[in-house]
C-alpha cells in the first residue's frame, strides 16, 4: 500500500473550521484513501472514505486532489469532542484480498475553547 | 447494536502466565481484525478472519500468540507466557465484509504484565 504522510500536531479554536491535510503522492489508482480518528482510551472510529470524488457526511467533508496526489479532511465549527488524532490511510478495497487497515501516526489535534 | 464489545477492559498477569482476551464482533460483520497499540509503535495489526477462516496473521508474533474464532460471535487473543513487552491496548475490530474496509473499533482490552 502506497505511504501517506500528514503532520504531526495542528491546533484549533472551538468554533473554527479546520483543514487536515494528507500527502499521498505513490497513490494507485484502484486505492481508497480512509481517514479514521482517535481519542484516548477509545478505538479509532471511522470518519469517511473516498476514491475520487469528494464526499462529506455528518462528521467531515474530505476534498481529494484532482490527481487524487492528496487530500484534505475539513472539520466545520469544531468542538473540544474532535480534538483526536486523526489517520488518513490508504487501501486498496477488494473483496478477498487482504483487507488489513494500516495506521500511522496520524495528525494530533488539539482544540482549545 | 451495542457495537464491538471487548472483554475484559483490563487485565493485569504476571510475568510467565497465560492472557485470554475476548472480542465479540457487530452482529452480522464477517471480518474480524487485531490490532495491538502501544506508544513506541503505535497501532500494529495482528491478524484477522474472515467468515471465521484466518486469512492473514501476519502481524501476529510467532511465539506465544494465537488467536481464534470458534464461532461468529466471538473471538479471542491468547498470550502464553506472558512477558512485560506484551503490555498494551489489543484492539478488536469487525467489519461488514470485505469489500469495504469500515471497521468499527472496540474500546479495547489493556494488558498489564507485571
């Protein structure tokens, strides 16, 4: 699976929209690009995936480049809830092959009232 | 849906014995995944099944750890002998099927070896 790179820390205001950005330039064409968060004490939690398009859903609208190269999860008005690492991964979605999620370090961030 | 429930939430063993952790997977998910995380590697997959079957345990350490799933509604992580470098969080997880990599997480079990 192609390697993502993302930054370690971002900070935030409660109420600010927030851009998480992902680098994914080895990217196949046939790879999803995931992005799960997590807080501690807790298992990741999905957010939202997509291939090409971009697509939003109740938690994040994820804006995919259009050489899909990278990637940009968009949280509006944050609260202190989304503060969280948040892992942007890629896997190619088949059915029978090996399906294993693999995790990074993901970008921490913080958000402050 | 109660989600994926994982048991016991901690469990402390000392050096030299044997640790079982449960994991009961979303009703109707046929995929079943271990990860285990820790600080210095983060989150590391174990292994996984599928519709019971193993299908990759290629992240599993090759002594002392197995995992099963005798059934659909649970499987379990067993570490033999237990060492204090197998102390950390062992995730479960499980997802639909396949052709989609949603997994939903449980909370997580922590084991502590003293």
């Amino acid at each position: 699976d192609a390697k993502t790179t993302q930054p370690d820390s971002m900070e935030s205001t409660e109420g600010e929209t927030v851009h998480l950005p992902c680098s994914h330039a080895t990217i196949s064409g046939n790879e999803y690009i995931y992005w799960y968060r997590q807080v501690p004490l807790q298992g990741p939690e999905y957010v939202t995936h997509g291939l090409q398009q971009n697509t939003t859903n109740s938690m994040a609208f994820l804006a995919i480049a259009s050489d899909r190269k990278s990637s940009t999860l968009i949280l509006p008005h944050v609260s202190l809830r989304d503060a969280a690492v948040y892992h942007c991964i890629l896997r190619v979605a088949n059915q029978g092959g090996s399906a294993k999620l693999i995790f990074g370090e993901g970008t921490k961030l913080t958000v402050s009232s | 849906n109660a989600g994926v429930i994982q048991t016991p939430r901690h469990k402390v063993t000392g050096k030299g014995q044997e640790a079982t952790l449960w994991c009961e997977p979303i009703s109707g998910h046929s995929a079943v995944f271990w990860y285990r995380q820790t600080i210095v590697q983060g989150l590391e997959f174990l292994t996984y099944f599928r519709n019971q079957a193993p299908i990759d345990d290629s992240g599993m350490p090759k002594e002392r750890f197995s995992a099963q799933m005798p059934n659909q509604s649970h499987s379990t992580l067993k570490i033999q002998s237990t060492q204090p470098q197998d102390s950390a969080v062992y995730l479960c997880a499980s997802s639909l099927d396949l052709s989609q990599n949603t997994l939903y997480f449980g909370a997580g079990t922590r084991l502590s070896v003293l």
